[in-house]
C-alpha cells in the first residue's frame, strides 16, 4: 500500500523517543504500533539492519535498555515485519491486541469476536478500516464542507477537460472503487475526459478480476472511461504518477491517490483557475476520512508546506489571503503536499517529477520548488475538496524512511543552492561523503539551468518566508564527551525540559546545532515560524536546561556557549562548564551537571565550514 500523500495534521513536537521507549519491552513496542510508526516517519534516519529472528536473551536491567536501544534502531523494520506478517496469521489476532488497537476506540463494540478478529487483521494490512469500508457504499454521500460563498461562485462555460490518474499499490479494494464513483458520481460528466488507474504491480487479487469486471461493467454505460495501466514491476509513488499522465490524454491531468473521495462541485474552481493561467499547479483543500469509522472530519483552510527534512506539512494560509477576508479566494502555497491538478502539457514543459527519485517521499517539494523558481505559481483552492483517509499507521513494504532522506538530498542538491545544507542538518548526515548514493542529478540540474530558474534564496524570501533559516549554524550533529563516548547529550523527556546523557541513537531527540551566536540548539530544527521555537541549552541557577531560544534570549539568560571541537563547553556568563558527574545509582554511572571546569572535552559530529570568516 502508499501512504501516497501521508501529511497527517499533528504539530506536537518529537518527546524523547527512547527515553518513552525504554521502559517497555518489545511486545509493548509492538502493541504501539500505530503510535511509534507515526514518531519513526519523523524521526527515523537509519537504514535497516536485518532483524534478528529471535529476541536476545535476557540481561540485567542495563542490558535490557541496551538491547531495547538496539531494537529501536531496527525498530522500523521490526514494526514493519510486525505488521507485514500480522494479516497472515489469523491465530495471533487474538488476545490483548483485539481490545488494545486502536480501531476499537471508537468504532466496533458491537462486533462478535470474529469480526473484530477480521477487521484488525485488515486494519494491520491496510493501515485503515477495511472492515467498515466493505459495508459502506460506495456512493455514498459525505458533507459539503466547502466554505460559504462557494456554492454562489460561477464559472466559464467552457472548461478544459480533466484526466483523474489514481495511483495504488494493494490499497482495499472498496476504498478503491469508491474513489472512482466519488470522481465520477462528483465530476460533471462533460468535464471528466477520462479516469486512468495505475496499479504499481499489486499482489492482491482483488484488484485483478474484481476491479477488472467493475471496469468494464463502468465502461459499458461510458466506453472508454476507465483505462487500467498496470506496472510489470514494482515502480513507486513517483514514477507510478508519472505513468498515469503519460497514458492521460485530457488538456488537465489530476493526480490522486486512490483513497480519496470527492467533494461536490471540487473540479470547476481548479478548471476555471488553470484555464486562466496554465503554469498554475492547483491542490485541492484536504479534509479527513477518520482510519477507523470513515466519518469525515473538515480540516481549516491551510496552504502546504515542508521542513528541513522535507516531510509535508499543512501550514496557516499567508497574511495576504487573510487579509482579504475571502474564504474563498485561492491560498497562495510555497508546496504541495502530495495530490494536485496540472496542464498537461505545462507539466512536461516543467519537467514532470524526478524520475530518478525512488519509491516514496520529495517528489512534491521537488516540483513545487521548481515551479516556483521556474516561472510557475502553486496554490490552494478552498471551494475545491476532497477528502483522504490518514491512515493510522503507514504499512511500509520497506524502510520508506531511507527513500525520502535520499530523495531529499537530491532535491537538496539540484535546487537549494547553499541551503542544502540545511536538509543535511535536520537529517543529521554530513555534506560531505554523507555514504548515501544519490544518483545521478545531472539531468535535472540541467533541467533547471535550461528553464532558467530563480535561486532557493528567492524561493525562501518570496514564496515560504515562514521557513525558519539556519545560516549561523557551525556545527551539528551528537554531542559526546570524551569520558564516555557512547553517551550522548539528548533533550531527555518533553515533559520537564530537563537534557539528561544517554545512550548514543542519534535520533531527532540527539540532535544538536552549535551556532556562530554560540547558542546550542536541541532536537528537532523547528521547520517554521509558527512552530515551536527551538530549545536551547540555558545555565539555570547552574542546572543545565532547555528553554525556546527566543524566550531565553529575550530575558537575556545565560544561554551562550564557548565551545571547540575537542574542547570544554563553557557558558559564557557563568564560566561554569557543561561536564559529565559522577553519580552510583544513575544506569551509566554519571550524569550531565554544570560545574567549575576540569577539563573535559566534549566532540560534535560534523563542522560546517564557516563561509564568513
Ligand atoms: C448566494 O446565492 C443565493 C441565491 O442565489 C443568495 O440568496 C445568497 O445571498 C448568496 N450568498 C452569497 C454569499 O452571495
Ligand atoms: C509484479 O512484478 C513481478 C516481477 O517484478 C512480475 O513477475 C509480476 O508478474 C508482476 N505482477 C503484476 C500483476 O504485474
Ligand atoms: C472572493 O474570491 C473569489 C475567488 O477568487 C472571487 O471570485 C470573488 O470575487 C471574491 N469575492 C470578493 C467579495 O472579493
Ligand atoms: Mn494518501
């Protein structure tokens, strides 16, 4: 299955993983499937090791923080094994996990045992209620959640005509269908030209003769509606969108996934607004079909965007569009978070998406970037909507993690100019001989020289100057002191604010960033100004703590730092030291303290070379 466009509507930033982690046992782990999966999409920048068969003999208390550590290094693939092999094995449905999922919390009490065993089993597979979504119709009606003043809206007689592309890789059939009849049942039938499914090369049956017969039983009421491209081979969200435009014939193309349902009256305002500008990429506004009971939940308006890593996100709509106090006037976006509606042929002219992008994840800030830089405009529109199911866990066929980082880096290369190095801190890899083969680029940075397109500069200051900037930045990476360097320094638990030393992961929770201000920045790089501001390492009374950078600033605590690589890290005003203490009954023998300077030294992976001096 995608997740295809995956931006789920959750700010909260990133808690200690490991440190929540490392009280509970692997089944534990297990049983929280959904909720670590959706933390490991965010955080997770290793690359899989194979997963061990069997779990480890027990240790001592130690020993097992050690191996859980261990484990969550794999734990993406361990989660994914868990939840690839789950719908296999009708025996193991059973137990604790068919009252502790969480597709039980608000739908299913009714269910016989049977049932609820069924419906986990599909909800595990397909990351949604597959169960519930088999008993719905697939024409069935959902709210009109388009703002008022749209439905008075009028448009040019003459539009172009649209080809829907659904992509899909073992997605339910059900959810499937229903997309098609929303788009047919949604689309006024002289509008919609064609509707092309691509199959990245699924395995379930389901999708073969039973789709095959609703084809066909479609296209004998409209011959030709529905054409079918089927991937021999496994090819990816990115190149499986590709060959859906390839095989579209209309003047406009939309790209879906193919767990979508239409709103009323979605197509016209998207029609009408690349009618009148063809190098306008226009998105849809997205609500919510709920993973467990499908009601759908309305979404506030929101342009979309991208942090550092390059994972969508839904931003406020710009001042400008409030200013206006039109709801619904499009909403000027710096991205697309994954589905949207082109020209056809502007969209070659463009260049399509990097087809040199594998699987999963980028292909979005990659075109959105290069259509702003090149000349183009991207937006969302309001009166246009279309609800998509956010799956409650994303049932990855392999580590999809290692996919978007790369694709990221490519972006990153062809596009961002100096500011690539900013994808290189947030993902915590070096900018140099990082290991991680990105293929070749060539074409695409001569894509962008033969497009003559803007630098990333003029991106950031002229279409997402939300974007938080990270040019003071000397230094990232993890922070270890030489006494022990398997521990690291890490923003502990969100809940107290207090750094704490642990074992070395090199998770989001690790990261550090040392800048020419000689602050230290802790954990997630904060993507934008209406996120939470960065935490920042503050002298407290000589305790060390982590406080927002701006708060700290603005009350002029003690929160700059002298530090070299190799060297002790100072606070400038206290002159007191950041050190490692000994302490008998902490797990690692020591803890973090402020303290007179003895003499420790501490390292922080990588330098970035400082372009001012
Ligand atoms: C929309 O149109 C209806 C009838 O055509 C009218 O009564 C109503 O005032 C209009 N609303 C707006 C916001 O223009
Ligand atoms: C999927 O790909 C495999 C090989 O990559 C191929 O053997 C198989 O026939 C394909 N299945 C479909 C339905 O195209
Ligand atoms: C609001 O925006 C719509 C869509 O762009 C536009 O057609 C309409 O004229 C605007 N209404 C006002 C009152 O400006
Ligand atoms: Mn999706």
């Amino acid at each position: 299955m995608y997740l295809g466009m995956a931006c789920a509507r959750r700010t909260k930033s990133l808690v200690s993983t490991c440190v929540i982690l490392s009280g509970m046992t692997n089944i534990a782990c297990l049983l929280y499937v959904g909720w670590v999966t959706n933390y490991i999409a965010n955080v997770y920048v290793r690359t899989p090791e194979p997963v061990p068969e069997k779990k480890a003999d027990g240790g001592g208390k130690g020993g097992e923080t050690l191996r859980i550590i261990e484990r969550l290094n794999r734990l993406e693939s361990v989660v994914n094994k868990h939840i690839q092999e789950t719908p296999q094995k009708p025996d193991e449905g059973g137990g604790s996990s068919l009252s502790d999922s969480s597709l039980f919390t608000r739908w299913g009490r009714d269910l016989s045992p049977d049932g609820r065993r069924t419906a986990l089993m599909q909800f595990q597979y397909y990351g949604y209620n597959g169960y519930l979504s088999d008993r719905l119709a697939l024409d069935r009606p959902i709210p009109d959640l388009r703002p008022d003043g749209c439905r008075n809206l009028s448009y040019a007689s003459q539009l172009p005509q649209l080809s829907i592309v659904f992509i899909f890789v073992n997605e339910a059939l059900s959810v499937v269908l229903r997309s098609i009849c929303s788009a047919i049942r949604r689309t006024p039938s002289h509008l919609l030209k064609e509707i092309i499914l691509v199959d990245d090369n699924s395995s379930n049956e389901d999708l073969k003769g039973n789709l095959q017969a609703f084809v066909a039983e479609t296209n004998s009421q409209r011959p030709g509606l529905i054409r079918v491209v089927r991937h021999t081979k496994r090819e990816g969200l990115i190149r499986a969108r590709v060959s859906g435009w390839r095989a579209a014939t209309a003047p406009v193309v939309a790209l879906f996934d193919a767990h979508v349902e239409f709103n009323a009256g979605w197509a016209e305002p998207i029609l009408q607004r690349i009618k009148e500008d063809r190098t306008r990429i226009v998105s849809p506004s997205f609500d919510n079909i709920k993973y467990d009971t499908f009601e759908v939940e309305e979404y506030p308006l929101s342009a979309q965007g991208f942090d550092w890593e390059l994972w969508c996100r839904y931003l406020n709509p710009p001042k400008s569009w409030w200013n206006l106090a039109n709801h619904t006037a499009p909403i000027r976006s710096p991205a697309l978070i994954g589905c949207f509606v082109v020209d056809r042929e502007y969209f070659e002219e463009i260049g399509l998406l990097d087809e040199g992008m594998e699987v999963y994840g980028g292909e979005n800030v990659e075109l959105s970037v290069r259509v702003w830089q090149c000349g183009g405009s991207v937006e969302v529109l309001p009166c246009a909507r279309v609800a998509h199911i956010e799956r409650a866990h994303k049932p990855y066929t392999e580590d999809l993690t290692a996919h978007v980082r790369r694709n990221a880096l490519r972006v990153a290369e062809v596009w961002m100019d100096d500011f690539k190095s900013h994808v290189y801190m947030a993902w915590n890899i070096p900018q140099e001989d990082s290991g991680i083969n990105i293929g070749d680029v060539s074409e695409r940075k001569a894509l962008r020289k033969r497009l003559q397109c803007r630098t990333f500069q003029w991106y950031l200051e002229n279409v997402y100057p939300e974007m938080r900037v990270y040019t003071s930045t000397v230094a990232y990476g993890v922070l270890q002191n030489s006494l022990r360097s398997d521990l690291c320094l890490d923003q502990g638990p969100d809940t107290d604010n207090i750094p704490i030393l642990y074992v070395c992961h090199g998770m989001t929770p690790q990261n550090v960033y040392y800048t020419s201000s000689q602050q230290l920045h802790m954990g997630v790089l904060s993507p934008t100004i209406d996120d939470d501001d960065n935490k920042c390492l503050v002298d407290v009374n000589g305790k060390p703590r982590l406080l927002e950078c701006g708060y700290a600033r603005a009350r002029r605590m003690k929160l700059e730092w002298l530090f070299i690589q190799g060297g002790a890290i100072q606070n400038k005003k206290s002159k007191r030291c950041l050190e490692l203490k000994e302490k008998s009954d902490s797990e690692s023998g020591y803890q973090l303290a402020l303290q007179q300077c003895s003499g420790q030294s501490w390292s922080i992976t990588n330098l970035l070379v400082d372009r001012s001096s």
